[in-house]
C-alpha cells in the first residue's frame, strides 16, 4: 500500500507541489496586509486585574472486539486577580459498545464544556474556551435532534437542554466568553485555496496584531454563515435581540502563532474595541503567544494513548483482542 501511494505521489507531484507552492499575486498580499492591524496588547497598571478562565476537554478511547474503554476528560483553570491558580475537573471512565463512539464521546465532551461553563460563568470575569463557537453550537444541535445515543442516554445527558442551556448563557452573557481555535481549516473571511490562518501567518510579517473582524453571517463559507444566521435567531427567542459571532485572527506576540477567535457579538457593537479589550486583557496571561489558563487547561485535559493504556491495565483487560488486530491467513 505504501509503494501504491509513493508513486501516485510521485505521478501526481507537479499537481500537488502547485497546491502547496501556491503563489500568491502583489495584489492578494496588498489586501491581506490592508486587513491586518497591528496592535501589542498591554495591561494598564491602574487598572483592576480580571480573573480569567480555560476550558478545555479531551477524550480517548480503545475498541476491543465486542466493546470499547473509553476516558473523557475535561478541565478549567482559573487564574485569580492575584494570578493564582484554581483547577478543577470532570472525568469519565466506562466499557461501552456504542456503534457511534467517536462520534458519542465529541458531543459528551462538548456537553461537560457547557456545563463548566455554565459554573464559572459568575465566578470570573472571562471565560476562554478552546475550540469555535460555531462548531459548538453547529454540533449540539444536530446532536440534540439525533436518537439513539447510547452513551449519552446511559450518562443522562439530554442534549437539547444543553444546547438551549447554551444559547441561554451566550445570550444573557455575550462579553463572558472568548472561543478560541489553535488550528482551523476554514476560509471565512479570504475563500483562498488555503484556510485563512495560513495566509494570515505568512503574509502579516509575523507582527503582533489581529484581523478586522467579520460577521459570521457574511461568512464566505455558506454552511457557516446558515449556521450563524440561525444563532441570531436562537438568541432573539431568548432575549429578543440578534446576537451574531464575529471572527478575528489573533496574534498575541510578535513571532508566535496565529489563532481564531470567535466572539458573540450585539447588534450595532464596536467589535474592534472588543477585540483590543481582549487583547490587552490577556496580555499578562500569555506565555509563548497563547493564553496561559487555556494552555494549562489543554494539558491537564488531554487523554493520551498511554492513558487510556494504563486504565485497561488496571482493568485487566490490557491483552484482550484488539477490534483492529491483524490476523493470518
């Protein structure tokens, strides 16, 4: 198989080369650099210290024949006024036979981040969560029309209660909550070949600053903008006002990554102002160009093979047939 797939690529190189080789025309990079604002975030010594919060959630699982072990993790960090720092967790362990596990275990994780969210929303003054906005909100929703969800069921987790949860607390809360991506594919704002973080990272000079932000609802990506064109009216049956999601891409450091940022948006709102709030907001908080509560939160959360290894060691079940294992003919 693997001598199949060297000498298709080598069959298909010039075609491939072109895609990744892509050249971009002087006046594409004039308008990616038109979009880009330079900014340094800074923290204003006179001014009160927010306390500020990370979500994140990691699963992982083994399928075995007959049944799968599975770990879900999630986690919250918060760093205090006096930058002091409180963890806390949930964490799940079971042996299930769900024929959608994968797929079960994303919605399970994306129900707990709810649920911390919903815990820390009055006890800190921002909460930042790891992944998009309107992937969380895309993904609960279907979930919550789906059937026959095993693991969900047997956790007693009504997904629809926790998709209305969610639209509740963004709405009543909409300054509350930063979602933020470190890797993402979409072409929202550019509709280049290449997602727009990567044009963003090449063409910016490497220089601290973030994107002008756009309405979701303008995205160029159409399943997006449909999904977000929902949300608003999600929100007005709950408050009677159309929020949207609005996106910029962040970098917090000159020469570090770049990252999208997705934020709940009220109508008529000056998103740039926000977006240079958050940025100096988390200014003091970010190590190596990320924010530190949801680089802390991601690495207490994740659920690495090995993990999930030493349970079924302690199990007993570590030399049962794998579901995957190869056999002789």
């Amino acid at each position: 198989m693997l001598v199949n797939a060297l000498d298709l690529a080598l069959q298909r190189f010039g075609f491939l080369r072109s895609k990744i080789d892509e050249v971009v025309t002087l006046d594409t990079i004039k308008f990616l650099k038109s979009l880009w604002v330079r900014y340094r975030g800074s923290h204003n010594p006179y001014v009160k210290r927010l306390s500020i919060a990370g979500i994140d959630s990691g699963y992982n699982y083994i399928e075995f024949r007959g049944y799968a072990l599975y770990v879900v993790n999630t986690t919250s960090v918060i760093l205090d006024e006096d930058r002091e720092e409180h963890v806390d967790g949930w964490i799940d362990i079971d042996v299930v036979t769900s024929p959608n596990l994968e797929y079960e275990l994303s919605i399970l994780s994306l129900c707990t981040e709810v649920e911390f969210m919903r815990k820390l929303v009055d006890k800190v003054d921002l909460v930042l969560v790891d992944g998009s906005a309107v992937a969380m909100v895309t993904k609960l929703h279907k979930a919550s029309l789906d059937t026959g969800l095993e693991v969900l069921e047997s956790r007693s987790v009504n997904v629809s209660r926790v998709f209305k949860d969610l639209i509740t607390m963004l709405s009543l809360n909409p300054r509350k909550f930063v979602f933020i991506s470190k890797n993402s594919n979409s072409k929202d704002l550019l509709g280049f070949v290449k997602g727009d973080i990567y044009y963003f990272e090449r063409y910016t000079d490497f220089e601290s600053g973030y994107s002008k932000p756009l309405d979701l609802s303008m995205s160029k990506n159409l399943g997006v903008a449909t999904v977000v064109n929902q949300f608003k009216k999600y929100t007005k049956r709950v408050t009677g006002v159309e929020f949207t999601i609005g996106l910029t891409y962040v970098r917090f450091n000159d020469f570090s990554r770049i990252y999208r940022v997705e934020l709940v948006v009220e109508p008529g709102e000056d998103v740039e102002s926000r977006v240079r709030y958050i940025v100096n907001t988390l200014s003091d908080v970010t190590i190596s160009g990320y924010p530190y509560p949801l680089a802390r939160a991601h690495n207490l959360a994740k659920v690495g093979n090995r993990d999930v290894e030493r349970v079924a060691i302690l199990l007993g079940v570590a030399k049962d047939p794998r579901d995957r294992e190869s056999f002789l003919m």
